[in-house]
C-alpha cells in the first residue's frame, strides 16, 4: 500500500546500480523516496529510472534526490 510520507534510501558509498535498485525497490511501496547518493553517476541513473517509470525527479543538493509518482 503506497503510502504519503517519503521512505529514505541511503545509498552513500554504493556504485551504480546499487542506488538506483535501492531506490525502485522503495518505490514499489510508496509514493515518494528520498534517495541519498553520493556516486557521480547515481543522478542520471535515478532520472532515467524516473523517467522510464512515468515519476517525477528532482535533484535536492547535497547528494540528495527525489522520485515521486505522478498525481
């Protein structure tokens, strides 16, 4: 059951994919994730998640990210 609060997904000092898997998982029971990621290549990888999955991406700073289900 989707719920409204984000779930938090720190994935500091992991390599792709391992944020991005971290991060989908989250997402399959909830609306919203902040994800902590510090892999350069982890922003890219999450809003190409994002967009392959019709979610809202958005960069927060500091290494840290949003997905949100649309509507």
């Amino acid at each position: 059951m989707p719920q409204n609060e984000p779930l938090s997904v720190n994935a500091r000092g992991m390599k792709c994919p391992w944020p991005v898997l971290r991060a989908a998982r989250a997402m399959r029971g909830a609306d919203a994730v902040l994800v902590e990621a510090d892999d350069p290549i982890a922003p890219a990888e999450l809003a190409a998640l994002a967009t392959a999955q019709g979610w809202a991406f958005e960069t927060l700073g500091d290494h840290r990210f949003s997905l949100r289900r649309a509507g």
